[in-house]
C-alpha cells in the first residue's frame, strides 16, 4: 500500500511538471495551455487556495481538487505530446520551478476576502 502511493505520488509530481511544460509548448492548443498553466501553477504555489490548518475541508484542494484538475488536463492533451512532456518532466524532475505569481493570486483572494468580510461586519 505505501509503495503504491509512493509510486502514485512520484507519478502526480511527474504530471504537475508536464503540464507546466504543455503551458509553453505551441503544440498543445490554447484552451488545454491555459488549463494546464492554471493548474501548474496552482500545484507549484507555496500558498494553498484552502490553508491546510482548516479542519477537513483544509486537505480538500490536496485530495480532490487538485488530482482532478491534473487528471482533466492531462486527458485532454494529445498522447504524443504528451508522452515527450513527461519524459523531459522525469529529467527535469530535481529542479522543478515553484510558482510565485500564483501565490500572489492566492494572497490577493484571501485579502480581497478579509477586506470584503470587514467591509461588511462594519456596514451592520
């Protein structure tokens, strides 16, 4: 069991950096580029959408958002194109790029949410 999820999780970091390489290659269309930047960035953000510290629904992105986002993203990227991303994602794995401008998206939300929240505690 622990070796599968092992393999499992080697696999999504392989796939997270597929996608951000699809992100930039022309030959993926543009639909399935923006999709797949999107989720890599969101993947290599040193800030999560929902804090981990928040009980429960704080491990929701983890499990089931963000998987499925990957599994969309990667299903509709064409097989030959594909296949040549992760192979040069396995070589390119020990450096992976992290994602600031997504982090900065994410900080914006949450203040955005904050002065939105405070906004309307001071109009009662």
């Amino acid at each position: 069991m622990l070796d599968h999820l092992k393999s499992w999780a080697k696999t999504m970091k392989r796939d997270i950096l597929a996608l951000y390489l699809a992100g930039r290659d022309p030959r993926v269309p543009w639909y399935v580029k923006l999709l797949a930047a999107a989720t890599a960035a969101y993947a290599l953000s040193p800030i999560d959408l929902i804090p981990d510290f928040i009980p429960v629904i704080g491990y929701l992105d983890d499990i089931i958002i963000l998987p499925t986002a990957i599994w969309l993203t990667v299903r509709l990227i064409p097989q030959e194109i594909l296949a040549e991303l992760r192979n040069e994602a396995s070589l390119r794995l020990a450096k992976r790029p992290r994602s600031f401008l997504a982090a900065v998206v994410i900080v914006t939300i949450w203040l955005g949410i904050a002065l939105m929240t405070g906004w309307l505690l001071w109009r009662r």
